[in-house]
C-alpha cells in the first residue's frame, strides 16, 4: 500500500476520493481492535453515543490525521531526517520528527493501520531494542538488557529517554533517568498482540531479528520493568538514582513507589503474552503470564485505593504522587481491574466530576490527568514535577483519554455520556488545529494553550473504543 504523507490536515485536498477509499477498504479488511476487559462491569445501554455521522466523521479524522503522521523514506519532518529506515515511519503526528513507539501501538487499536506498515515498523523496534547487555552512559543513565527504546530517530537511532533526540551518551539525565520508561517495554507487546490479531498469523513471532526470536524479544521485554514481586506493580525508585517514568503522558512528573497506570500496561501485557504464547503452541510457556493477571487483579484496588476511600479515585503512585490520577481510574475501569464496591465508587466518583460545575476532569471532550479540586496545592498540580496548573499533563486536557471516560459514564448515566461525546465531536469539528495534544481552560471559559495540532492519539484512541468492529462487540 501507498501512503501520501501529509504535512497538516489542511493538505487533506491532495488525496483524492478514490485514494481515500481504497485506503479506508484496505484498512477495514486487515484491521482488527482491541477487546475492552471490563465493559462486563456495567452493561445494557445500547444507544449509541453517537449517531453513525459523527462516527464517520471521527474516522475520517482519524485516518487523515494517520496519513499527516506518517514520514515517508527520504522524507523531513520538523527539520529531521531524512527518513533512512526504509520503511514508513509514523510519527505522533503535526510535526514531530520521530517515531515514538507508544503512540503507534495506542493507535493500532483504532483499526486503520494496516499490517504491511505496522509490521516493519515492530521488527524495526526490535532491532532498536537494547541487546542482552546493560548500557551505561556517560549521562548517569542506565539502559537495562532488552529495554525498548522511548523513540527511534528517523536515522534509526534509539533514544530510551524524554526529553532529547539524542541517541548517545548523553541521553537519560535528570529528570527523565536514569532508567528508561516502563511503558515502551509494553507497548512493544501491544503492537505485536494487535498485528497477530489483524493477520491471524504468529509466523512473524518466529521471525528472527539479529540473533532472538520476535516473541523471545517480546518476553524480555515484559521482564524488563521493576516490579514489586509481593503485588506484581510496576515501581520507580526513591530518589534521582533510581528515577524511571511509568507512562509518557505523565512524563514530566515525578512518582515514586508502586505506579498505578505503568501496572495497569503491565496487566494488559500480560494478558497480551499469554494469548500470544497460546496461538504460537507454545502453551507450556503461559504460565507466569496468567500467574501475573491474577496477582495484580486482586492486588491492584487494594496497593492504589486513594486514601480518601470515599473518592473512588485510584492514585498515581504509592510513595510520591498519592494523588488523583484520572487517567488511571479510567483505564483500571476499562481493563475490569476495579471490583465490586471499588468500581461502583470510582464510576461515582467520574460522573460527579463530570456533572457538577467546574470542569473538574473535563473540558470539551478532553481529560484531565488530575481533578483540578485534588491539586496537591493551589499553586501545584502534582506533588512533584509537573508543569503550571492548568498546563500540559498538569491540568490540561486531552482527547487521548476521552473514549475511556466515555465509556465509563456510559455505564452510569448515558446521557452524561453522549452530552461529553457531542462536545468531544463538537471540538474536532471547530477545526483551528484540532485535533490537538491538549489545551488548557481560560478564565472566561475559552479554549487556551493548545498545543501540537494534528495529534493522532487523540483521535485514534477515542475511535477504538466508539466504533469497535463487530468481532469485539
């Protein structure tokens, strides 16, 4: 398949109705989702969220946000490059000039990337993955054996951390190291679970890529995180030396302890490997993988219950950064890891956030990483690290996290549901940029701060979980 890339949504001219098409057919005929875990929790409305126009709408968005992401070999995109990996990289999208691996495998689960692009692209992050030896850098940061890298350049270089585009021994100072992030380790999982179900296929599992096995790849990567081995969390040390970001959208802040939302991928992966193992025969290997699914589901609402257990909220981190995280609430109800009372209190919680006056989480459709009424302070969102209140992954709002807030209030009020999901559609529709990373709130209720239009996850994601195929219904 070809693809146009683009450099913004305002070239979507040049693609012409046929091309547009033929891609859409393509996709829709090798694409699969993701199945939600959790949707068991609460189940019976099946009025739609939105009416089939703004779904097409949204896909429509969400496939031309794709082609503007994707650098074509020997092209440039925000003054890097050229594209020298061979292969069609795709990038967060706007312009950033990097392939960024957990935004490519969030966003395969929307169905309209197919496998020959995909494909490439995963032996491309094994390749990138650090060999059986630790690295250490001149930096103070230390790239553990078959640690995946944070973004590959479009020279084919690793970089492990935020924050940089260097590849050398620089990369990984404060305050991103000195440890890689967690997350990419996962997501490296994700991507080949999506491209097995799109195919029907575990050969490429067995491809060899420099000397290792794609799935043996795939298990050392698992293995890479630290865990705490009594809860099966995914933990980041208690000072600068043992620093490791969990999740990249929570990058600029500082957690430490067990950290809810990189436990949640770790679960997700697990469930993920197993099923893996299971297609590829090789059953007699599944066993850790299903012993980690039940470790963390009855660990989890215990090791991250908000110490206000009346909240409902799941906290970011155990030690710092006990505080609200939105976006792990959200994910942990999707995933079916909240139970009984647990999740009752934490759907209670979502849609008395959403209802009452404030804009407390949400803000045309985007999401908030903390409750704005559970800042750590009136002048600091997060405990630690961070940006202003009210800025970036310390108040902002993002579409990426919309489809799961969705679907949770769906489960308790539909109504609340769809007036989010109109606004949601409503904001993609005013254009100006959108779809953006995220944006802020100004005083007198306009839309502030926005930043890095054309940005795939926040299309993608929300398309996911709206418009799911009929297998995973």
């Amino acid at each position: 398949m070809e693809w146009r890339c683009m450099r913004s949504i305002e070239n979507q001219s040049k693609i012409t109705r046929r091309e547009l098409a033929a891609f859409v057919g393509q996709a829709a005929a090798c694409c699969v989702y993701l199945p939600c875990k959790a949707d068991h929790i609460v189940r019976g409305h099946e009025m739609p969220l939105l009416p089939n126009a703004d779904i097409e709408y949204l896909r429509k968005v969400a496939q031309d946000t794709i082609h503007a992401a994707v650098v074509e070999p020997g092209s440039l995109r925000g003054g890097q490059g050229p594209n020298r990996c061979g292969i069609p990289l795709i990038t967060p999208g706007g312009n950033y000039p990097a392939f960024w691996i957990r935004d490519f495998a969030m966003s395969l689960d929307c169905g309209l990337i197919p496998c020959d692009i995909s494909l490439p692209m995963l032996r491309l992050i094994g390749r990138c993955q650090q060999g059986p030896t630790t690295r250490r850098l001149k930096s103070g940061g230390v790239i553990p054996a078959f640690a995946i890298p944070d973004h590959i350049n479009f020279d084919g270089s690793a970089v492990f951390y935020p924050g940089t585009y260097s590849a050398g021994d620089d990369q990984g100072a404060l305050p991103w190291g000195p440890q890689p992030p967690a997350d990419d380790d996962y997501y490296f999982i994700h991507a080949a679970y999506v491209i097995w179900r799109q195919s029907g296929s575990t050969e490429f599992l067995m491809e060899i890529v420099d000397g290792i096995a794609l799935l043996e790849r795939l298990k050392r990567a698992f293995e890479r995180p630290h865990i705490d081995v009594k809860t099966g969390a995914v933990t980041t040390g208690r000072d600068a030396q043992t620093r490791t970001v969990g999740f990249g959208f929570q990058d600029s802040v500082w957690l430490e302890g067990a950290m809810a939302f990189a436990t949640l991928l770790r679960l997700q992966a697990a469930s993920e490997l197993l099923q893996l193992c299971t297609a590829a025969q090789r059953e007699n290997e599944t066993a850790p993988y299903s012993a980690v699914e039940q470790q963390i589901q009855h660990s989890f609402g215990t090791v991250f219950a908000y110490p206000d257990a009346d909240a409902g909220w799941v906290m970011a981190a155990t030690r710092t950064g006990r505080q609200p995280d939105v976006w792990a609430t959200l994910l942990a109800l999707h995933l079916g890891v909240l139970h009984g009372s647990r999740a009752e209190a934490a759907l209670k919680a979502i849609h008395a956030a959403v209802d009452c006056p404030g804009n407390r989480i949400e803000y045309l459709g985007g999401v908030r990483h903390v409750p704005c009424d559970r800042y750590f302070s009136a002048d600091r969102c997060w405990e630690r690290g961070g940006t202003a209140p009210g800025t970036y992954q310390s108040g902002a709002f993002w579409h990426t996290a919309t489809g799961w807030l969705l679907k949770a209030l769906e489960r308790t009020n539909p109504a609340t549901a769809r007036g989010v999901a109109t606004r949601y559609i409503t904001a993609l529709r005013a254009g100006n940029g959108a779809p953006w990373e995220c944006y802020g709130l100004g005083t007198k209720g306009e839309l502030t701060g926005a930043q890095n239009p054309v940005y795939m996850t926040s299309v993608t994601v929300p398309l996911s979980i709206l418009s799911p195929p009929d297998w995973l219904r």
